[in-house]
C-alpha cells in the first residue's frame, strides 16, 4: 500500500535516539528506538530530532522495507516533503539518513519490544566494535 506520513513534531523529544560523539569514526552513528512498526508514524519524530540535535538538514532516508509494517513514499519535515527509499539490499536492522552536506547518518535500531536498555549499554553500542558485534550477532527484525 502507497501512502505519505501526515504531521509534523513541534519538537524532537518524541524520538528515542542516542547520538554517538561528534568526530567520532567507523561503526554506527547512534541507536534510534522506534515507538512502532510504522515508519510514517515513527520518521518525522526521527527526522526533527536529527535536524535539531545536529543543526543539519535530512534530505532522504533508507531503509529495509520488510522491518517495517507499514512504510511510506513521503514523510513531511519542516518545510519540506522527505522521500523514503525502500532499500531491499540494506541491513534491515539500520536505517541511513542522508544529511544536506551529503553525509550519511546510520542508526542501529532498537527493536520495538525492547526493554528500556540502560544509558551506559547505549553508549557502549556506539564504539564501533560494539555496534558490529550488534549487527553480526542479532538476526531479529524490528
């Protein structure tokens, strides 16, 4: 089913995101730890937040479609439509955000049925070691 996400967050603190350091190299750029299987409703809160916690722009957005349980062609950003890209090829466990510098954002996700994980866990995911270790080791889907 074809269909664009409708609103957009007044402000970020809807997403569940942990950023990895600036200047930092290799591995993932942060968790992200989506509400729901439904990317419309889950990418603009995600979108804002990038937008905001970086000063940056997100122009596009990837992502596996069969994590997904409903997925959208647009999805709205402050002044802007944002065009999803269904990329069968790619790691269903990240989504990438294209940033309007042309550098790339690349989120491990959560799963959605996942407890809380504690501050000190998600920091450590972010070490590039960690997160490959994430990546290799779970084969489950959102």
């Amino acid at each position: 089913m074809r269909y664009t996400a409708a609103g957009v967050p007044e402000f970020d603190s809807m997403a569940r995101l942990s950023l990895a350091p600036p200047g930092r190299h290799g591995g993932v750029d942060g968790l992200w730890w989506p509400c729901s299987r439904d990317a419309g409703a889950e990418l603009p809160a995600l979108i804002a937040a990038v937008d905001h916690r970086l000063g940056r722009t997100t122009l596009g957005v990837a992502l596996h479609p069969d994590a997904w349980g409903r997925v959208p062609l647009w999805v709205p950003a402050r002044g802007r439509q944002i065009r999803v890209s269904r990329a069968r090829g790619a790691d269903p466990r990240v989504v990438t955000l294209t940033l309007a510098d042309a550098g790339r954002l690349i989120l491990l996700i959560v799963p959605v049925a996942a407890e809380s994980p504690p501050g000190h866990a998600l920091a450590g995911a972010l070490r590039p070691e960690s997160a490959a270790a994430m990546i290799g080791a779970s084969h489950e889907h959102l």
